[in-house]
C-alpha cells in the first residue's frame, strides 16, 4: 500500500462532507497520517472579511467529533481565492501525499472523467486522490456485515487499491510531464519516491512502499520488453500507452543503485516531436539565420544544447522543412534508438548486440543515394570522422551534441580529433539551444523593473523596459505561474572571421569573439529578448545562464 504521511480533505462546510471525512478520518487513523481540512472561500464571491473567515475555520473544527480530534494530528485552514489553485498550492507549500475529495459520480473512478470541481482538481491534481462517492451506491468493502448491520449508514472499511503502474503512467501524461523516476528514498525508510518532471522541473509526487514500487517497476520492464530476470544490470526498452495515449512513447532505462533499483521513463508524443519552425520560439534574427543554415543545402549542420533541451524536436523540425514536396529530398537517418517511425525519412536503428554501431550504421547509410543524413548524436572520434566525410563529399549532414554554446562545440571537435581545416571546411552551422518555462498567460503580471534589472538588461545589450512578468499560478498552470516550454536558440552561421578562426586552431574564446563580431546574440541575451516580451520570466533567464 501507498505510504501517506499528510492527508488534505477539501471541505465544502456542507452535508456533503459527512462522508468524506469519516473515510479521510479512518484512513489517516490507518496511516497514522497528519489530517488536513481546507475550505477555500471563492473569489468571486462577496468581500469575506474576518469573521466569514473566523466562521469557517469554526466550522472546520467542529467537523470532526472532540474524541477523533483528539486521537489523531489535525491542521486547519481557511484560503480564499480559486478553489482548484488554492488546493494545489495547499498540496505544494504542505507536501500533501493523498487528496480526498468527494463526488457525485456513480463510482470514484467515473468521477475522474465528469465535468465538477472535484473532477478538475482531479486531472490537476500534484498527488494522488481518493474519490468519495457522494451518491447513494453500494461501495465494495474487504469486511462482511451481519445482517443487523446492513441498514446502518457505517463507511465502508478503507482499502486503496494499489495502483497500476499503467495508471501512474497516464497521471504523469496527464500532468505534461516529460520524466517519471521511480527510485529508493535512500532514507531510513523502506520505500521509494515517485518524482515527475514537469516543464523541465522536478516534482516530489508521492511515496510507495517497497513492494508496491518493485511491482511497478516489473509491470514497466514487462510492456518494454526488458529481461526481469536479471535486476543487477542496466536496461534499456520503450514502450507504447495503450488506448487514448497510444500516441505517447515512452524509453524505459532501468539500473540497480543503492537501496534496490531505479526506473526512469522518458515520455515523448508523436505531436509534439515534429513542430513547424515557426513554433520553435526562434527570435526575429535567429530565425533569419535559421533560413540561412538550411539553404546551404551541403555541409555540417551541429544542433547542441545539454539532455532535455529539444535537440531532437528541432533537428526534425528542421529535416521535415527539408523534406516538403516542394523541396523533395531523400532523408536518412540513424539513431539510437528509432523513437518514432517518421513518414518523411528513412530510419535505421543501431544495434550494438548485433554489429550494427553508429560508425558502421553511417558507412552504410552513404551508400544510399542520401541528400540529407541525420546522425542522432556525435558521441566518439569514429562517428565525428565519418560525419565529416560525409559532409566532405558534399553531403548535407544534421547531427546532435552536448555542449554549452556554439564556441565550445568548435573546441568538443577538435577534442574528438576533427582536423580544424576539415573543420572549417565543411561547417555550415550551429545551432545551440535551451528550453525556458513559458509563462502561464491567465494569470502572469506585470512587474516594475528595478534598477539591478536595468542594469543587468543593458550589460546584455537589450533596451530596458519599464514592466516585466512575473509568474502568479492559477488552475490552468497547476499553480506553478508556467504553463509549457519555449526555445532560446544561438544561431550561428560562419562567415570568413569565424572560419578563420576555426581553421587556425585558435582558443575558445577568439572563437566566441569572432561570433559575436558578426552579431550573433547569445543565449542569455535571447532569454532576456523572450523576458522583454513577455514570454517567460527574468527568474528563467537568470537559472538558465548559470548553466554557463
């Protein structure tokens, strides 16, 4: 079973709380859990003042019998504002483990799809949720009655149902998370922490005992084809959601760590992998020599950024504008692995177990009639020599690699044994980008700006502004102020300053120097240009440039 550590019961000062907190009240006595009421008065509604407020923290703590307070730790709180954003705050700022909310639905699980408020806080949910159906149906119950007993309006004896690892999967997807990790707690404890990844950033979402967890974790390795037989080694599988999310992939990546074994899954959608450039987040002069690097038509094309950053979107994005009807190429690619079958290229996946590795998977690719080749990441000498054969031969050649900007991907070249006149050559462009949390447009606002902000603004060569946003949080964003992500992109495309630079070998910083001569703005510029507009926050750019 699940271990829960804090319970939160919205409560609506109505008859409809009756039940719901005798199940939040039995199952917190079975947890040994804290209790949380929290009745949120709405915004909309007339000034409350103190003494509604005063009012409903009363009612709050008469809800429960004098006896059952006594017996078990019990919070209280009163909020005012939007009832779903102010729970998931309350579920943040408290690190709630378990919702309990009632619903008028036939069962707890149809209440998850009807359109009420304790639906909404359903699907908006940072953690798990019990439903307390309000309706007057027979639950299921693990004790047998005596007949005496039947007409009496007793709950039901708790009993949460382990969840299915197929469930938590579609949670995540439910929460746009990118990640899930399942891995030991490392504490004293004997459990594991369920974490989520969500516009880039990591959230605690619950704990689970260690035989839930180690059933989740095969159920996983099951749907991705991984040997269970053997948990002392790393794997690696992808899976498909069955069902509505049969768009979703997932790439599972299992390795034993200390204190049992730790599951990651990536999750990416077919939709969201390939996106018109337009929708990239290219600024005005970025996308110009975005246009630029693809005209080329031969030569290497390097997109970098460090893991998560949408590499991978863009470089699809960029060979599916390549590969339109009026541009007819043929496009291979290899990968490791194939994540998703692409109808406008042709893929081949490597496979190390039977000879096929990313050098010879290329050779062979050459071989092809290509107009474009696709290398999914340059990772050692061998695959960075052969992409620059094939750039040599006049093939136009799209890979990917883990570096901080633009410069430093000249000096990670030559570190890998790229001959710098090879180099110069045949570069055609690189492109080095970031995500940045786009900014929640129903609820952000606007800011004065502060002096250091000028200050900083003008050392970046951008024109100050009078307001920025600032991230608030509502029910559209989950309460977090951010609702998705957007790309910070540095486009550079070598003129005879850069090449000059590349082909005499010289230190990173000529180099980056030579960039900047031609106008070129870095990332943090960029982030700070999105700032301006208002697209993310002066708070993203600045965690963004200490990546640097």
């Amino acid at each position: 079973m699940a271990k829960f550590k804090r319970i939160l019961v919205t409560c609506k000062l109505d008859e409809s709380d009756e039940r719901v907190l005798e199940h939040a009240a039995a199952l917190a006595e079975l947890k040994d859990a804290e209790l949380h009421f929290l009745h949120v008065v709405r915004k909309n509604s007339a000034e409350p003042g103190d003494a509604v407020f005063r009012e409903a923290r009363a009612a709050l703590e008469r809800a429960l019998p004098p006896e059952q307070v006594i017996e078990l730790d019990v919070r209280w709180e009163v909020r005012e504002g939007d009832v779903v954003a102010e729970v998931n705050r309350y579920i943040a700022d408290q690190q709630i483990d378990l919702l309990v909310t009632g619903s008028h639905a036939h069962t707890g699980l149809a209440s998850v799809f009807s359109r009420n408020l304790s639906a909404e806080m359903i699907r908006r949910q940072l953690c798990p949720a019990f439903v307390v159906p309000l309706s007057n149906v027979q639950q299921p119950t693990d004790e047998v009655h005596d007949a005496d007993e039947e007409k009496q309006q007793k709950p039901p004896t708790i009993s949460i149902a382990n969840t299915p690892a197929l469930d938590l999967l579609q949670r995540a997807i439910r929460l746009r998370a990118t990640d899930l990790h399942i891995d030991p707690s490392g504490s004293d404890v004997d459990d594991y922490v369920v974490r989520m990844r969500v516009d880039g950033r990591l959230r605690r979402y619950c704990h689970l005992e260690y035989d839930l967890a180690k059933h989740h974790i095969q159920q996983y390795k099951v749907l991705a084809g991984i040997q269970i037989a053997e948990p002392f080694a790393p794997h690696e599988g992808s899976l498909r959601v069955p069902g509505e999310d049969s768009d979703w992939y997932v790439r599972v990546t299992s390795s034993p760590v200390a204190g049992g074994e730790s599951v990651c899954l990536r999750i990416q959608s077919r939709t969201a992998i390939v996106r018109p450039l337009s929708e990239l987040g290219l600024l005005a002069e970025s996308n110009t020599a975005l246009d630029q690097v693809l005209s080329r038509g031969e030569g290497l094309v390097l997109v970098t950024g460090p893991t998560g950053s949408g590499k991978t979107t863009s470089v699809y994005s960029m060979l599916k504008a390549l590969g339109s009807e009026q541009h007819l190429r043929n496009i291979v690619t290899i990968e490791d692995p194939v994540e998703f079958n692409l109808p406008f290229l042709r893929q081949m996946s490597i496979n190390e177990a039977h000879g096929l590795t990313l050098a010879k998977g290329l050779k062979t690719m050459l071989r092809m009639d290509p107009d474009v080749v696709f290398v999914g990441e340059i990772r050692d000498a061998e695959t960075a020599l052969t992409a620059m054969r094939a750039a040599s031969s006049g093939k136009y050649v799209f890979s990917t690699l883990h570096t901080r900007d633009v410069a430093s991907t000249v000096t990670a070249l030559f570190d890998l044994g790229v001959d710098a006149h090879s180099l110069a050559g045949n570069l055609a462009g690189i492109i080095s980008q970031r995500l940045l949390r786009r900014l929640c447009m129903e609820c952000r606002e606007r800011v004065a700006t502060t002096e250091s902000d000028r200050r900083l603004l003008e050392a970046n060569n951008v024109e100050p502004v009078e307001e920025w946003y600032e991230a608030r949080g509502c029910r559209h964003c989950q309460s977090t102020g951010y609702l998705g992500r957007v790309g910070v992109f540095e486009v550079a495309t070598p003129d005879a300053v850069i090449l000059d630079a590349i082909h005499d070998g010289r230190p990173e910083r000529d180099v980056r120097a030579a960039i900047r001569a031609t106008g070129s703005r870095n990332l943090l510029t960029n982030a700070l240009l999105a700032a301006v507009e208002g697209v993310t926050t002066l708070q993203e750019a600045n965690d963004m440039s200490r990546m640097f």
